[in-house]
C-alpha cells in the first residue's frame, strides 16, 4: 500500500524498513515472563532485525 500511495507498482526495501514497526509492534506480543529475564522491547527487536537483514540486490539478465 505504501507503494502504491507513492505512485508505484512495486515496492522497495524502504518501503518495509520504513512500515515494519508501526504494522508489527502492536501485533507482537513478548513471551510470558520475558520482561523479567530482560528482554529487549517488540520495537528494539523489529529494529534489530531491519540492521541485520541483507538488503537483496536485483540481478540484471
């Protein structure tokens, strides 16, 4: 839908770094008990996981 309000067709891995927090937090729950063992927030998670996903490149041929 992001794509589509800015007019494309396709959509870009900016798209997804840009919509992965505000659509996943709220419907990600943390395990029972992990707030007290220290767990990292939903938000600090989705952010972990959008640094440490490879960007694909696109093969032209």
């Amino acid at each position: 839908m992001w794509a589509a309000l800015d007019g494309r067709e396709f959509v870009l891995p900016d798209d997804l770094t840009v919509l992965l927090v505000p659509v996943f937090a709220h419907r990600l729950l943390p395990a029972r008990g992990a707030q007290r063992v220290g767990a990292q927030p939903v938000e600090e998670a989705l952010a972990r996981i959008i640094e440490t996903t490879p960007v694909p490149v696109a093969s032209r041929g």
